[in-house]
C-alpha cells in the first residue's frame, strides 16, 4: 500500500508540473495573440423573454491557439489576468466588439464583461468612453458586467465604484454577473446600485427539478421587481426552461435555446424556430 501510495504520489506530482507548464506556456502565446489574429469575439443574443425580440448580444472572448486548438475564457483570462494582459487584452476587445456594434440596429445593446483586475485601470471608464465614441457608439447602449467577486472582494472599493459611476453617468448600465453564486448581500446590490442582474445559469439549469434552484430564481425576479431593475435569466437551453421563466415574470433570457455565441451576431431570432426546438 505504501509503495501505491508513493505512486499516486508521483502520478499527481507529474500532472502538477504537467500543468504548471502548459499554463506557462499558455500565459507566454497569450502574448501578441490578439496582433496575430488568434482572438476573436463571439456574440450570443440577449432577448425580450415574451417577445424572444434579440435586445442586445453580449461579446465573448475566444483564443484559436494555432497549435492547441480552441481554448476556453475561462482557462485564459485567469492567466491573462495574472500576467496583466488583460488591461490591453480587455481594450482590444472593446475595440473589437465596438466596431461590430456600430454595424447593429441602433436599439441593440452591447454587453461587455469586465475583469476585476481592470478596475485597479483608474482611467478604465475614460478609455472605454473613448472607444464607444470613437465607433459612435452610444454610452446608453453599453452594458458591463461584473461579477460579484469582481467587484465585491476588492477590499479597495472605491476606485471600482469610480469606474462604475463614471460609466453609469454617461448612460452605460451595470449589470451584476452570475448573481447567487458569488458573495452578495443585499447591503452590496445597494452600495453598487447595479442596474440589472443576471442569473447565473447553474441556477436555471437545475431549477426544474431542483426545487431550492427555482426559489432562488424565484426570489432573484421579486428582487428585481421591487428595486426595479430587469433580471436576465442565462443559460436557458429548453422551452421548458423559458415557459417557467416567463411564469415567474423574468423579462430576459439568453442561452443556446434563443442563440449560441457566433462570430456574426444573430439579429432576430426565430420564435417558431425557437420554440419548436
Ligand atoms: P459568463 O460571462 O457567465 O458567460 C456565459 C457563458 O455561458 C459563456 O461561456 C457562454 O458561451 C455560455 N453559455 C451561454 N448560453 C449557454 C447555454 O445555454 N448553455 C450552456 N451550457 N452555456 C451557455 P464562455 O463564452 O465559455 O465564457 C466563459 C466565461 O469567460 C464568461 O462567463 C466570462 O466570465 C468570461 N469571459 C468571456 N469573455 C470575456 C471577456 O471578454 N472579458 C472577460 N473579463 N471575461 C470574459
Ligand atoms: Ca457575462
Ligand atoms: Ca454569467
Ligand atoms: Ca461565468
């Protein structure tokens, strides 16, 4: 057993520095890779939950590693985050995803995620003003997304709730991302004064039969009723999902059921298409 033991030992040792490895090399390609054309955005549709009119399209950041193949954001932006690329990394991307909106209907809204670390940027809100009015874009059709860890562990709050207010005051909205999975109060949802909140889709994949899940979605929209601000439902792959969400009166939704993340943005969507799926 003990000779097992040492070989366990040495099989998780060897996948360590397995990995440590790749997240190095993973960390050093991520240099340049936007100036090399391996980033690119992917756009999912956001919609008007009774309508399934598209409202807006959030961007999603995508890496096409020339030899690893597709890696996911959320293996990336850690280490990107990490090694501070994602100040510039996160400014291509509004660039990127800016000029595409400038090509939209002008009633649809942009939706970009925005990483803590970019907060510790205090000309953050100047530099992505300038973009939106580079491409002519309007503030108002802007939408950022934080997630509460984002926003909410920083023990130095002040410079966040510059950035958010500034952006806010030129007509951006502020929308809490993954909301019930991070560390929120509601002490929190006041001080940051957010603007919407999106419910993280684990909560939506298993609120059908996952009793708890649905009164947290639940209890998520009576929130936004009473402080007045739209609730998102994300994730939704399933007509059944939506007819529950549309009962509990949720007025957005956005997942693979309305659209996948594509390169181009989906305009309208199909209800019929949709609802037949
Ligand atoms: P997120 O902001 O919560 O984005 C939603 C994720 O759910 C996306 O994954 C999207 O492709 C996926 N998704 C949407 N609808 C469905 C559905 O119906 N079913 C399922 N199974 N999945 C769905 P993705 O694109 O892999 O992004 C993962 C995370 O990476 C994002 O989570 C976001 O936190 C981060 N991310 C992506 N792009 C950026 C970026 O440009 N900047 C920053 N800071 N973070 C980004
Ligand atoms: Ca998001
Ligand atoms: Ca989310
Ligand atoms: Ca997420």
């Amino acid at each position: 057993a003990k000779a097992e033991g040492r070989h366990t030992a040495r099989f998780f040792d060897d996948q360590f520095k397995e990995e440590v490895r790749l997240r190095w090399r993973l960390s050093r390609d991520l240099e340049g890779a936007a100036e090399r054309g391996e980033l690119y955005l992917a756009f999912q549709p956001i919609a008007d939950a009774d309508t399934l009119e598209v409202i807006g399209q959030e961007a999603l950041l995508r890496w096409a590693h020339p030899e690893l193949g597709d890696i996911r954001p959320d293996r990336f932006i850690p280490l990107a985050e990490a090694s501070g690329r994602i100040d510039s990394i996160g400014l291509w991307m509004a660039d990127q995803a800016l000029a595409a909106a400038s090509r939209w209907p002008d009633h649809m809204t942009l939706a970009l995620n925005l990483s803590a670390i970019q907060f510790r940027q205090p000309t953050l809100a100047h530099e992505l003003l300038a973009l939106a009015r580079r491409h002519r874009v309007a503030p108002t059709r802007l939408e950022f997304e934080v997630t509460e860890s984002a926003t909410l562990l920083d023990k130095r709050r002040q410079p966040v709730l510059t950035v958010l207010r500034t952006l806010q005051h030129h007509g951006a909205a502020i929308v809490m991302d993954d909301f019930g999975t991070g560390y929120s109060s509601l002490g929190n949802l006041r001080e940051f004064r957010f603007d919407k909140l999106k419910v993280d889709r684990s909560f939506v994949a298993t609120m059908l039969d996952h009793a708890p899940s649905g009164s947290i979605v639940r209890s998520i929209a009576a929130l936004g009723a009473s402080l007045g601000i739209p609730i998102v439902a994300e994730g939704v792959e399933e007509v059944a999902q939506l007819a529950r969400l549309r009962e509990w009166d949720i007025p957005q939704v956005q997942g693979f059921l309305i659209g996948r993340p594509s390169r181009e943005a989906i305009h309208c969507a199909d209800p019929a298409a949709t609802l037949s799926a």
